[in-house]
C-alpha cells in the first residue's frame, strides 16, 4: 500500500508537469501550423506598397495612395539631389522648381519639351521681373511681389473689388502712417510743438489784421503727434485687425500648387512687412515661392518694421 502511494507521488511531482506543457503547447501548434496571417501579409506587401496614412495596399509604382490621396513615395530634386515628397513642385534646399509636367506660371500640364507654355506663353527659363530685375520661376516676383503674367495681373484686379482685400488695403495704409509716425520723447516736444502751434496763430492773426480783418480767424490744425506709449497702442491695434483680414483671405489647400501659391502672391499689400506660414512645415518663408507644398494651404502673417522673427531663407 505504501509502495502505491510513493508511485503515485512520484507520478504527480514527474509526468504531471510535463503533460501540462504539452497540453498547453499542443494546441497553439494545432492551432498555427503554418503562421498563415504572416504569408498573407508577406504576399500583401510583395505585390503592393502600404500606405502609411490608411494602411491600403497600393501598387509598388503608386506615387500617391489610391485611398486616401496621401503621397506614399519619395522623389529627389533633380539639381541637388535632395529627398522631396511626391507632390512636391519646389525644392527648399536648392531653391529650384523642379517640375517639367506642369507649367510653373500658370499649372497648365506640359509634355516636358516646350520652351514656352501653350496656355500662358510664358517660357520655361523664367520671367525677369521689370521692377527689380530679378529672375523668377512664378507668376510673382519672388523678391518685390510685382505681376509677371497675364493671368496674375487679372489676378490682382479680380481680388482689388473683394470687400475684405479693399479694406486690408485700408488699415495697411493706416498702419504705415504709424510706422513712420514720429513719437514724442520727451515733454520738452510736446511743449514745443504747443509754443509752435501758438505762433502759428499769432503770425496769421496779425496778417489778416493787416489786410483789414476786423475779427481773424484761424483754421484749427490737428497734429497726429503722439506718446511712444500711444504709438505703440496705436500700431497693436492695427495689426490685430490686419491678422483677421489676412485669415479670412488665407490660401485654402487646393489640388494645384501652381494657383494656390499665385492667389497667395496675388492677395499680398504692399506697405507692411509680412511673411508666410505654410500648412506644410508651418514654417515661415518670406514669400509662398520658397515654399515646396503651397497647395496645402498656408496665410500671411504681420511682422512689423523691426520684429526680429526667423524667416526661412527662400532666395
């Protein structure tokens, strides 16, 4: 009896535990002979290329994703050699236009052999702009914002009898008025210009004493001199209401690069330092022309006369 029992122990402490390792393995070896679900998705990525945005499987020669439209390859700058996206027009490292399909002045699609375009007739080696004498790859200037085309001067007037465009032209030309307003310094200006004022009225009181004026009078001058401080007030209120003006007229994303980037030049005012954030890097370039992806959308921005913020060399 005893002996059965130290044979049954001896049972429990070394067959039992082995028997649990196999039960517990057997049935994950049943269950996954062959890894299947591996194969599949060996044989998904062999015959198409994922999308990283959806996960759909595209074909392995797909540039965007059937999808969702995301950019799924990578291209290079055919100057420099750079690593761009897919639907990248502009190279931000060597600063050249690198499309030979699409024309850059107006986005008409090109066969990649015309040494002008034969929708705008603009040719391919670029535009020199009259004012600055700069040359550029667009329908703006890069460097003074000046129209180079056609289709970018009808631009400009179509946008000039926008309600929102005539009254950012406004506060711009109040803006500037304050930018080159010159502040009291001191109390000692304000004095003066009070001494000024009176002379002003004596001299033209006894003028036209003298040419028989019994009761003279003098028409009152108002001078828009002011505080620093006022100044200063003065010129934050003007650029809150350009900020809103601008982000009404900001580039939505649209499918060309080429339309965005010249309604983009074409709603920029002349008289204020501005600059451009795109939607792509939300970095800031002096102007949409140094931006790679202006399709995506992006706006203007106000700097000021002496702000000291970074923007991206696009020259």
């Amino acid at each position: 009896m005893n002996d059965n029992i130290s044979n049954f122990e001896q049972t429990q402490r070394t067959v039992r535990p082995q028997e649990m390792l196999q039960r517990t393995s057997r049935p994950q070896m049943s269950e996954q002979p062959v890894p299947q679900m591996m194969q599949q998705q060996r044989q998904q990525q062999a015959a198409g290329k994922e999308c990283p945005y959806c996960g759909a499987i595209n074909e392995l020669e797909a540039m965007f994703c059937a999808q969702c439209g995301q950019p799924i390859s990578k291209t290079t700058c055919p100057h420099c050699g750079a690593e761009l996206d897919a639907d990248a027009d502009f190279c931000e490292v060597c600063h050249h236009y690198i499309r030979k399909d699409v024309c850059s002045f107006c986005g008409c699609h090109l066969s990649g052999a015309e040494a002008y375009c034969p929708e705008c007739g603009s040719p391919r080696g670029g535009l020199v702009c009259p004012t600055c004498h700069s040359l550029n790859d667009f329908a703006f200037c890069k460097k003074c914002g000046t129209a180079l085309t056609e289709e970018a001067k009808l631009m400009v007037k179509q946008l000039q009898k926008n309600p929102d465009y005539q009254q950012l032209l406004e506060i711009v030309q109040d803006y500037s008025k304050l930018e080159n307003a010159l502040p009291y310094s001191s109390e000692r200006d304000v004095v003066r210009e009070q001494n000024c004022q009176k002379l002003r009225e004596r001299v033209l009181t006894l003028l036209q004493k003298d040419e028989g004026v019994e009761i003279p009078i003098i028409p009152k001058t108002v001078s828009n001199r002011m505080t620093r401080e006022e100044l200063e007030d003065q010129k934050a209120i003007k650029v809150k209401m350009l900020s809103a003006i601008l982000e009404k007229l900001a580039v939505p994303p649209s499918a060309s690069p080429v339309k965005a980037r010249n309604y983009a030049m074409a709603s920029k005012p002349t008289g204020v330092r501005l600059a451009w954030v795109c939607n792509y890097k939300h970095a800031m370039h002096s102007s949409p022309c140094g931006c790679a992806k202006p399709h995506l959308g992006g706006k203007w921005v106000v700097l000021g006369k002496n702000s000291s913020a970074e923007i991206k060399d696009d020259k």
